[in-house]
C-alpha cells in the first residue's frame, strides 16, 4: 500500500483529469445542437460518445482529489500557509489567467478564420449570436445561475476557492462551536468508514445529488453535472461538486480507507461500466441540451448516472494506487505540466478548429489533428515559459532550476 508522504497515484489521476479535459473539449465543435464553441462542425455520434463518458467521471474525479488534497496541505501547512498557498496557485491563476485566455482565445479565432479564408466578419458575427444564443439558454436552465462574468473553462477554479473557503469557515465553527470535544468529528468519521466499508457507498453518496437533479426541471440529464460558467454560484454544480470535495477531504482523515481501493478498483469500474452503458442507451447517443427525460426514465437515469459517477470516483482511484504508486519521473513532469496545458488550451484548439472547420475533412481527421496539433504548441510552452520561470513556481508551488534540469538531461560520461 502506498504511504501518504507522496501520493503519486493521486498525481496522476489529478493531470489525467485535466488532460482529458483537452480531448473532452476537442470534440466541441462535432456535437450536434452545440452552440457558443468558436466553431462547428459537421456532428459526430462517435464524438459525442467520447465526450458523454469523460464528463460523467472527469470533474467528480478532480473535486475528490482536490478535496483530499486540499485538507492534506491544510494538515502540513496550518492555516494561514494553507490560504496564501491556495490564494496563489488558484486565485491568481484565476484572476490574471482568465483575461490572459480570453484574448488569446479571440486572437486564435481571427488567425483560425484567416488560415481559413473565410470572411472575417460574417464569421464573427455569425459566431457571436451563437454565443449569446447560448448564454441565454444556459440563464434559462440553470434558473437564475447565468449571467455574470464568464469564466470560461476555468470555472472549476472559482468553485475551488468557494469550497476551500467553505470548509476554513466549518472548520473554524466546529473548532469554537460545534465540535470543541471532538465527538461530531467522530462521529463523521465512522460514517465515512461505513461508506467506504462496500459497494453501498457510492449508492448512499449519490442519493443526495439524484434527489436534487431528479427535482430540478432545468437539468438536461444527457450532459450530468453541469459547467458552470457564471460568477454567479449554480445551486446544482455547490451541491454535487461541493459532495464530491467535501468527501475528498473528510476521507483523508482516514487516509487508509482511499488507499484500500485499491483491492476493490475492479468492481467499482465493473459497476461504473455497466452503469454508464445503462445511462447512455436511456439517454440517447444524440446530445440534448433541453431537459427532456421525464417519468419512468428520469426516475432511473438520475440515480443509475449519480451511482456510476461515484463508481467511476473510486475505480479509477482505486486502479490509480495499484498501478502509479511508484515515482515516475515522466508522470511527474505531465502532472507539473498538466496544470498550464489545461489553461491554456482553449485558445490553441480554437485557431485549429476554425481553421479545419471550412475543409472537407472527415471529423475523424479534424479531431485528431487538432489534438496532434495543440500537444506540443502547449508542452513546449509550459517547458520553455513556465516550467522554469516564476509561472510555475505559481501553479505548481516551485520552481525547477534550469541549470540542474539541462545537467539531469545531459548524457553521463563514461
């Protein structure tokens, strides 16, 4: 079993969270019924497959690592460390990144158009009422949640520093209030233990979050958890997201119990596989972004997605500590470059899907060579820019000495 000084296991799901959100995000452009993407293009069934079981697993997994970890360097660091720790490598990216992204993201759609030869301004305005097209649909579903500031794909950071503020305000209240002697705390802890202790865990964690779907008329059901992009709080992304995290991090009070999924990874994604099936032939291989499941449909799709979401949670945990628990220096340097090529990608897939949108490619072809195409515009940027300049001592919490890293790569003398 691995030890908790140095979960690499939980390294690597982090950045493989994050890096499949490059591949979700690739096949924007080839759903049916999308709009506000900076292009579209011709819908791909087989696309949109990809794109319903990534996002059924990709966030859950991130907000429960998050969790974890958040309280781990809470633990490690007290708290006014842990504050300018997280003020640094969330709030700033947050704040200075999201300007920074949003005019890269135009430039890429101008240069994108101009590769393409198309008319510039017919292309943007065109473009532009899809987006606004888009903001009020998404005002309307999420009841009050649109509106705002938009935060684009980086909106996961926003809710970060709302949960980590949260549970600094729970955790103060408990210490002078609620739990002086300790006994609520103990009390949580062997609710965690019965959770974690067999296959009804991930049923009685996704009770909470069905309920609240099951009964909100403006959840279209096929795409799961929303992505909220508003400054404005979404009641639904607190609940299930805020589920996710605070687990993440009452589990690592009891860190054993993550690290025993590791003999039971096998079943959880057995469940999760055949659960996602079940979820994905109710739903319907033709993205829908309307509520329109209802009755007898609703009453099993909703419990069955929440059920395998958090199957998915501890499988894909649980085969992460048996297998990645060993340092590797490779999937360090992908889980340190994974934070930047996560920000930073919209903008280079969308130069090449404005482009590759008005050429009479297969979408097979589009796809992967986007992705071909974005990789090593952004490894090469977070080596040259970020891996060893004051960018990545912000997002990763250090700095690698450029000296030390061109001597580690030099080839020994014999």
């Amino acid at each position: 079993m691995q030890p908790t000084d140095r979960l690499h296991s939980l390294d690597a799901v982090r950045a493989s969270a994050l890096l499949l959100g490059i591949f979700l995000h690739a096949t924007m452009p080839f759903l049916q019924g999308l709009v506000g993407w900076v292009a579209t293009d011709t819908p791909s069934a087989t696309l949109a497959a990809v794109f319903y079981f990534i996002h059924m697993f990709r966030m859950p997994v991130f907000f429960f690592i998050a969790g974890f970890f958040g309280r781990m360097v809470l633990e490690r660091k007290g708290t006014k460390a842990f504050i300018r720790d997280r003020s640094k490598r969330i709030l700033v990216p947050l704040v200075v990144g999201l300007p920074v992204v949003l005019l890269l993201t135009g430039v890429a759609f101008v240069l994108g158009a101009l590769a393409a030869g198309v008319d510039l301004m017919a292309y943007a305005a065109e473009q532009q009422a899809a987006a606004q097209a888009a903001a009020q649909e998404q005002a309307a579903q999420q009841g009050g949640g649109g509106g705002g500031v938009s935060l684009a794909h980086l909106w996961f950071l926003y809710y970060l520093a709302i949960f980590y503020a949260g549970v600094l305000v729970i955790r103060g209240a408990f210490d002078k209030v609620l739990d002086r002697g300790g006994k609520v705390r103990l009390a949580l802890d062997a609710i965690v233990r019965f959770i974690m202790r067999g296959v009804w865990g991930p049923v009685l964690l996704a009770l909470p979050i069905a309920a609240y779907f099951y009964n909100y008329d403006g959840w279209p059901g096929w795409n799961g958890l929303p992505a909220p992009f508003s400054t404005y709080p979404q009641a639904g992304a607190l609940i299930g997201y805020g589920i996710i995290f605070g687990f993440g991090w009452l589990l690592h009070r009891q860190a054993h119990l993550l690290l025993a999924l590791e003999r039971t990874w096998p079943l959880y994604c057995g469940l999760a596989v055949v659960l996602a099936v079940l979820c994905y032939r109710i739903a319907g291989p033709v993205p829908q972004w309307q509520p329109y499941l209802e009755g007898r449909e609703l009453l099993i799709y909703t419990p069955a997605y929440m059920v395998a979401m958090w199957c998915w949670v501890f499988g894909i945990v649980g085969a992460a500590v048996r297998f990645l628990s060993s340092p590797s220096a490779a999937r360090r340097y992908i889980a340190d470059s994974s934070y930047w090529l996560y920000l930073m990608h919209v903008p280079v897939l969308a130069f090449f899907h404005v482009w590759f949108a008005e050429l009479d490619w297969h979408w097979s072809a589009k796809y992967l060579l986007s992705i071909a195409g974005a990789m090593p515009i952004l490894l090469l940027s977070y080596h040259y820019w970020v891996r060893f300049t004051f960018i990545g001592a912000t997002l990763n919490g250090r700095r690698y000495p450029r000296v030390r890293a061109e001597q580690a790569s030099a080839p020994a003398v014999s």
